[in-house]
C-alpha cells in the first residue's frame, strides 16, 4: 500500500511539473528564453535544437538576443525562429538574431488567459486519471474493506493538496499575464 502511495505522490508531482513547464511556453510580454525550447533548426541535414547552435540572451526585458556558434547558420535559425509561429519576427544582422517581444494587447492577454487555464484543466484531468489508477491498484492488492477505504481516503487528500497547487499556480500566472 506504501508504495502505491508514493508512486502516485511522485505522478502527481510530475504531473504539476509538466503543467508548470508547459505555462512558462506561455509568454507574458517579457522576453524568456525558454520560449525557443521547442525551436529546431536543420543544421547540415539534421533537425538540431536551437539551444545546441547558439547562445540565447535576454539584453532587455522585451528582447531576445540569440547569437549561433557558427554563422553559417544565422539564416537557418532566423527561418526556424519565423516557421516556429510563436508570434514574434526575427531579425538578423548578420552576427545575430534578434526578437523584439511586442507589447501585448488586452485581447491577446485574455486568450493567452484562456490558454493557460486550458493547460491548468488539462493538469488536473492528469491528477484524476493518477488517482483512478491508485485506487484501481489498491482494490488490486489484498486489503480488508476498511483498509482501501483508508487508502483512497488518503489519495484523495493527496488530489485535493495537488489540486491547491495547480490553482496557486494558475493564479499567478494569471495575475503574471494581467499585469500591463
């Protein structure tokens, strides 16, 4: 029982983990380097992800500076930057590529709203499917009446302190995208 406790602990925490990653993809107006981890580039015949082909800096608070190893590949980062669809216009100048972050408008910062309360329902769908799959597996094992009811019990106060982080969360990344 101890161990199905803990690997369904661990779940929900990666689970939390996961939404929490997927929420810093969601851009407040504020340059964040992370928003080009997803960014491959085809390097020599090969799809390499940006972070391997260049240096990605943050000079100002709504400008990304990414400067490549090897300039040959300027021209392939600025068109993987542009193909990558994150709402934003690479410029190169011939030793880097630099992404001015526009200012957001109060209808992009509802819908980035919307995402992000999408992401956070999807994170809790994810909690419920761990703690249908816990209580599944303690019906498996060969406990008494009283002893599953105490286990989902206990899983349950496990969702319920999950579900509090994920609304924590939710909220100030809100607040994060509401701010002008």
């Amino acid at each position: 029982m101890e161990s199905v406790m803990n690997k369904t602990k661990e779940k929900m925490e990666n689970a939390v983990v996961t939404m929490e990653k997927r929420f810093t993809n969601v851009r407040a107006g504020r340059a964040n380097p992370n928003m080009l981890d997803g960014v491959t580039v085809e390097y020599y015949g090969t799809m390499t992800p940006l972070k391997q082909l260049a240096n990605i800096a943050v000079p100002e608070a709504r400008q990304l500076v990414v400067k490549p190893y090897d300039k040959g590949a300027l021209a392939a980062i600025e068109k993987a930057i542009f193909e990558a669809n994150l709402g934003v216009t690479p410029n190169n100048n011939g030793e880097a590529v630099f992404i001015v972050i526009p200012a957001l408008n109060e209808e992009r910062r509802k819908e980035l709203v919307k995402q992000v309360k999408q992401i956070a329902e999807e994170g809790r769908i994810a909690l419920r499917n761990i703690r249908q799959e816990a209580n599944n597996e303690l019906k498996k094992l060969e406990l008494s009446e009283d002893e599953v009811k105490r286990a989902n019990e206990q899983v349950q106060k496990l969702i319920d302190e999950f579900n509090k982080v994920v609304e924590e969360r939710l909220k100030s990344k809100e607040d994060e995208l509401l701010i002008i």
